[in-house]
C-alpha cells in the first residue's frame, strides 16, 4: 500500500485491536487511525499508542476514507443510527460484526441521495494479530472494483483474504475460519490435558502441542498432498496414531466438529434476525 487510508475504527475492542495492532506492525502510522469507542480505558490505550480517539460521533469521522465497525452485533444499529450523519459521501462501511447482513447495512448507511451504501462485510479471525489472519469479505451490490480493491489492501496487511459471493456465505466463513481459532485452541487444550495425563508437564505438553499444530498447519499449506494424505502418511497400519484416530471416530469427533460449525452458521442468523432489524432505514435518509 503507497499511502495508508484513513480508517476509523468504530469499536476499539478485542477485534478492532488485533487489527489495529496489524496495520500498525506493517507500517501504518498512527495517525492514519482513529477509534470511536465509549469506554474509556480503550480510548486512554489507543491514545497513548498515537492515535486519535473519540468519544461520540464528530466531523473526524466524515474525513475519513474507512469506517471499520466493530463493536459486538447486539450494539451495531444504534452506533449506525448515531454515526450516519457523519458519514462522508465517499467513505467506505467495513462491517465485522458477525451475523449482521449486507441488506441491514445498507439500509442503516444508505441514504435518499446514495441508497445503496458502499459497504462491506468482512469477517477477520484473531490471528490477525500476528500477521496470519485470514478474512472472508462479501460486497453489497454497489461496492466498486476500486473499494472492493481498498478492503482488499486494509486486511490483507493482517493475512490472507477470500472473497465470497453472498451474505449467507459470510456466515458460513463466520463459523469457519471466524470462530475458527477457538475450536483450535480448544484442541490444543485438549492436547495439553491429554499430555499431562500421559506424564509430561503442562509446559513440555504446551510447547508440543503448540508446536504440533502450527507444524501441521504448516505442511498442510504448503504440500501439494490433500490433508487426507498427510493424515495417511502419519498413520502406519496397526501403530500408535491409528489407535487414537479409531477412538476419535468412534467418538465422531468430524461428526462434533462439523454439528458445531453448523451451530454457529445457525447463531449468525439468529444474530440478524434479533439485531439486524432495518426500520431505521432509507425512508428517513
Ligand atoms: N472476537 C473475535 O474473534 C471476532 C469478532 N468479530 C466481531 O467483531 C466485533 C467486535 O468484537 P470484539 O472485538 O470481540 O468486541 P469488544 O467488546 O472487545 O469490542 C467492542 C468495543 O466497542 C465498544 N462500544 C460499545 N458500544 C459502543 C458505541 N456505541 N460506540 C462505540 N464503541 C462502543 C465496547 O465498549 P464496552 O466494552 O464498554 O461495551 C468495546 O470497547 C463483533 O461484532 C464480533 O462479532 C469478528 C471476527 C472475529
Ligand atoms: O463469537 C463471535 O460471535 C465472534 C464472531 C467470530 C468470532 N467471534
């Protein structure tokens, strides 16, 4: 990126800061950033890190060539409600909040003027802390090549980007590779717990698991065999992992994995449906 754009993060929170923290760790001054966020240890935080914090809405926002929103769902359309009219003419709406669909952004952003609101919806993970995030994005219907190009920049800085085709397919990325890393790191901790039982420490256990994982994930990304050979080649015939996978399936651990996934796609609809109500919508742009 040649020139980093203005982004106001609106909601400085967990999320918006793994983000912030990424750009920042590529080279994003800070005074490219701005957060909106209410409470008030977040604002001291993010301006004793340089960057410029707001309380409310106000015209600092409107300068702004991105709105990044991420504050939790249940909180969205009141913020929209608050924020709309500083939004600038030619801002782009970033949304993450998970469940929230393109039709309710639009209809919060859009106006007489511009009904069709540029926005976006993405869906990053929190490894985008460390650089290896990845992000799913889906468009509304006026989004151009050039914004599309722009969300494209903003989050490739803290890993990789998929664009999707539909809002649904947003929350599929949500209970995929959004909510991803904590399945993760629910089986590391199994890992841990099982090494412990096995006789080693809960350091020694944590370091190998860790190890194991990223190492796995690791191979999986960058062989050119599918995952079900890699598996095949750890796996010799009557041995050790052969055992433990024969437990895993008799367990339907794929069965669990794919029942929770599913849960979560369900929890995203739930979500618009409770608070992706859009009677705020275009009839008073
Ligand atoms: N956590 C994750 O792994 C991921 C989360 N997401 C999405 O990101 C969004 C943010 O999640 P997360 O970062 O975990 O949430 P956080 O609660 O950590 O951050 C939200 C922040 O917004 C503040 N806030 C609340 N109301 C307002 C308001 N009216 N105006 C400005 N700021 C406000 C909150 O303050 P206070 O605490 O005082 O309410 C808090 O500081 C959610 O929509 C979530 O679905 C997306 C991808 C992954
Ligand atoms: O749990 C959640 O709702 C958010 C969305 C994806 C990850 N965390």
């Amino acid at each position: 990126m040649v020139e980093f754009p203005r982004i106001a993060f609106v909601g400085g929170g967990n999320m918006a800061g793994a983000l912030i923290e990424g750009l920042l760790a590529r080279g994003c001054p800070p005074s490219r950033l701005v957060v909106l966020d209410v409470h008030e240890p977040t604002r001291q935080k993010w301006q004793a890190r340089g960057l410029e914090v707001l309380e409310g809405p106000d015209s600092s926002l409107t300068g702004c060539d991105v709105w990044l929103l991420a504050v939790k769902p249940q909180q969205l359309k009141e913020v929209a409600q608050a924020a709309r009219p500083c939004l600038g003419s030619d801002t782009l709406v970033v949304s993450i909040a998970a469940g929230i669909a393109l039709s309710s952004l639009c209809a919060w952003f859009g106006t007489a003027d511009h009904p069709w609101a540029s926005v976006i919806r993405a869906m990053p993970n929190t490894p985008a802390l460390v650089g290896q995030g990845v992000t799913g994005l889906a468009a509304a219907s006026g989004v151009t090549d050039d914004q599309r190009q722009l969300a494209t920049q903003i989050l490739s800085t803290v890993g990789e980007v998929v664009w999707v085709d539909s809002d649904d397919q947003i929350d599929a990325v949500t209970a995929l590779s959004g909510s991803g890393p904590a399945y993760v790191f629910r089986f590391i901790e199994g890992m841990v717990a099982g090494g412990q039982k096995l006789g080693l420490s809960a350091q020694q256990s944590q370091s190998l698991a860790i190890a194991t994982v990223a190492g796995a994930a690791r191979l999986a990304a960058q062989s050119g065999d599918p995952v079900e050979t890699l598996r095949e080649k750890v796996t010799s015939k009557g041995g050790t992992t052969a055992a433990a996978l024969d437990v895993m399936q008799q367990r339907q651990f794929l069965e669990t994995l794919v029942a929770a996934m599913q849960a979560a796609h369900q929890r995203a609809g739930e979500l618009s449906a409770e608070f992706g109500r859009t009677e705020i919508g275009r009839a008073e742009g």
